[in-house]
C-alpha cells in the first residue's frame, strides 16, 4: 500500500517532492551522478593545453585554432544525435542512454592521449564527444523527470551546486596529476597518458550509479512504436511558445559559456605562464587555485539560489542572471595579467554568472518541457546548446589566436547580454498577454 501510495502522489525527500514514480534511491543517485557529470566533461578541455604542449608540441600560434576545431568537432554528435538521443531516451529509458554516455566517456579518455597531431587527434575527441553528448542530454532529461513542480528550481539548484562541487573537486585533483606523475619519475608524455588514464577509471564510478540507481522508465516515457522523426517533432512544435524559444536560446549560451570555461582557461593560462618562464605543469597547477574559485564560487551561488528560484517567474530570472554574466564574463575576459590577485576577485564574479546562467535555463526547460515527448524537447534543447558551442569555439578560437587569449570570455559576455535583451522582451510579452482583457 505504501509503495503504491507513493507511485500514485510522488515521495518526499527533505525539501525535494518527486514525481509519482521516483523513488529515493532513484534521487540519491541522481546526486551521486550530478557529482561527476559536468566535471569528467569538463576534464576533456582542462587537460588539453598539457596535451598541446608537452605532449604533441602544437606552437602557440595556432593553440586557439586547433582548440576551436577540436570543440567544433565534439558538437557534431550532439547536432546530429541531440533529438534522437531524447527520442530514444523516451523510448529505451534514461539509464541506459545515460550509461553509454559514461562508457564511451571512457574509452575516450583511454585512448586520447595516444593521438598524434594529425587526424587521430580529431578521431579521439570525436569519440569523446559522443559520450559527453549522451551524457549531457539525459542530464537534462532527468533533472526535469525527477521533480513535482512545486521542487524544480531546488532541484535544479542541488543537483548543480554537486556539478560545482564535482567541476571543484575532478578539476583541482586532474590538473595536479601531471605534476604528481612527473615527481614519481615518468617522463611528460608517460604522466599526461597515466593522468588521462586516471580520469577513465573515475568514469566507471558514475557508470555504475546510473546502472544501478536510475529507473528503468522515466515519468512519461513513449511505450508505443511511434516513428522517431515523429516524436522528434514534438521538440520543434514547442518552439511556438515564446518561453519554450527562450528557453533554447539560453540553452546556446549557456552551453557555450561552460564550454568556454573548460577550453580556454587553462589554455590561456599556460600560454601566459610560459611568458613568465612556468612550465606546463606549473601553470596547470598554479592556475588552478582561480578555476577552483570559480566552480566553489557558483557552487554556493547554487545553494543560495536554491531558496528563492521557485518563487520567482523564470522568465524574469533568466533576465537578470544573463545581465550578471555579461558584466562578470566582460570583466573576467579584460584582465591583463592572469596571476594577479585581482583575478580571484573576477574569478567570484565569473562563478555567479556562469551559475546563474545555467540554472535559469535549466529551471525554464523544465519548467516548459511537456511530460510526454519530453526528452524529445530536451533533445532540441540539447541541439541548441550544440549549436551554441560551434558558434563559439569558432569566433572564440579565432579571436583567442588573433586578438587576446582571454577573448571567448568577451564573447560570451555579449551573447549573454544579447540574451538578457531577449529574455527582458519575453518576460514584458508574457506579462501583457497574460493581464490583456
């Protein structure tokens, strides 16, 4: 009886209400998976500049290029799958998308430190990517299947505060490993492969906890055979809501943004570091120290967050939070000297507009997304977020090579304020729709 009681109302687990179906163990393990799922996506561009230059020996030149190509190429599974992942997720179940998503994760990392510069280099990071989009995806897909309505914005906040907390921790343990190899004796190429190697058995860890903790259908899942283009259709149809719209287009910023963070930080910062006579490792592990104020930065901006974001119109939070990343991605992109104090102070900033934005998209999807066919909106969502990516490794990579290493940060500082604009417009549409006789 209780058990039926609690698939028929949903289960509460402190100030979390889930949605009929979702079990506890189902949301401790969703936690334990939030953990790990952005920080091991994020470990593919913070390990690259030791790749770049201890390893294959790219010149500095050409670093923000190749670094661009090599994001570009890790959307292409995303735009071409992120509706059929959704779809699919609909149909087979969240975990074993979700699961792949982590087993391919690490392959990838197996393999990738034994590219070349040439071909194979792109080879690895595209069976990377392929990974990460999955696991991306389903990210989003889960978050938005596990709550009542009344708990999404907290849920959306918890789960993210554990994406900082895991980005601070994978990230701070990751960037030490070169160095940590190289004191026990290896040569730069065996500790780059060992740290890569590393990172690949953590990925079994998550993998496991999806297996093992997520359910076997999600809220909603399509039981019937109907054609995947056909349920691919329902993310596109959704696009008629204004909300639904702003809500992709955050998805492209957003996306973006933490991609830029990942790619071009510790790229920037062992560039700069090798003109003050660091080593590669050296600067990896002396920057780390601002990375790790960031992501702890947004981690408790997360927390903080958690406590209001349901009882403001997503709409209007979407607004402010895309202002307080343009002004704290502008500011951080403008800093001469990347080791300087001042750039813990930007690195706070910069960790509240990072969260801020991805919270507010997430908590709008959600929101927004259908409950049949939802993993076909949050595969459009995904798509848009792709999109966004290519968008910037292309302009970023560019500018990164020809103007400032720190100019990605200056582009996704206009493109959140180009957002704000957007979401400002939607949120004064709504708002004179809804009280219009």
């Amino acid at each position: 009886m209780t058990t039926e009681r609690a698939r028929e109302d949903g289960v509460k687990v402190g100030i979390w209400e889930l949605a009929p179906g979702i079990q506890r163990s189902n949301f401790y393990a969703l936690l334990g998976v939030a953990f790990f799922s952005i920080g091991l996506l994020t470990l593919v561009g913070n390990l690259r500049p030791y790749l770049f230059n201890s390893m294959l020996g790219i010149p500095d030149d050409i670093q923000g290029r190749v670094s661009g190509v090599m994001d570009v190429i890790s959307e292409i599974p995303a735009l071409l799958l992120s509706g059929a992942i959704g779809a699919a997720s609909d149909r087979l179940g969240r975990r074993v998308i979700y699961g792949m998503g982590f087993a391919i994760l690490a392959v990838g990392y197996l393999l990738f430190p034994l590219a070349q510069f040439n071909w194979t280099l792109y080879a690895m990071i595209f069976i990377t990517a392929c990974g990460a989009s999955l696991i991306a995806a389903m990210l989003s897909a889960v978050i938005a299947d596990f709550p009542r309505e009344t708990s999404r914005g907290k849920l959306v906040g918890i789960c993210f505060f554990l994406n900082g907390l895991g980005v601070a921790t994978l990230v701070g343990l990751a960037t030490q490993l070169p160095k940590f190899y190289l004191a026990q004796g290896m040569d730069a190429i065996e500790a780059g492969r060992a740290s890569y190697w590393t990172v690949a058995a953590i990925c079994v860890i998550p993998l496991v906890l999806v297996l093992r903790g997520l359910p076997r259908q999600a809220p909603g899942q399509i039981s019937e055979r109907e054609p995947i283009l056909a349920t691919i259709r329902v993310g596109i149809a959704a696009a008629k809501d204004s909300r639904v719209r702003l809500a992709y287009a955050s998805a492209a910023v957003s996306r973006a943004s933490l991609s830029i963070i990942s790619a071009f930080f510790f790229l920037w910062m062992v560039q700069a570091g090798k003109h003050q006579g660091m080593t590669p490792a050296e600067a990896l592990s002396q920057s780390s120290g601002i990375f790790v104020v960031i992501q702890i930065t947004a981690t408790l901006w997360a927390v903080t967050v958690i406590t209001f974001i349901d009882r403001v119109d997503r709409v209007l939070f979407m607004a402010v939070a895309s202002a307080l990343a343009c002004g704290s991605y502008v500011w951080f992109g403008l800093q001469d000297n990347p080791f300087q104090p001042a750039m813990y102070v930007a690195a706070v900033f910069l960790g509240v507009g990072e969260m801020s934005g991805i919270l507010a998209s997430q908590a709008l999807i959600g929101q927004v997304a259908p409950e049949r066919g939802r993993g076909a909106v949050i595969g459009v969502f995904t798509l848009c977020g792709s999109a966004g990516i290519f968008l910037a490794a292309i302009v970023g990579g560019t500018l990164f090579d020809s103007w400032r290493p720190s100019a990605p940060y200056v582009v996704m500082g206009c493109t959140s304020g180009l957002l704000c604009a957007l979401a400002t417009y939607t949120w004064i549409q709504t708002r004179v729709r809804t009280t219009a006789p």
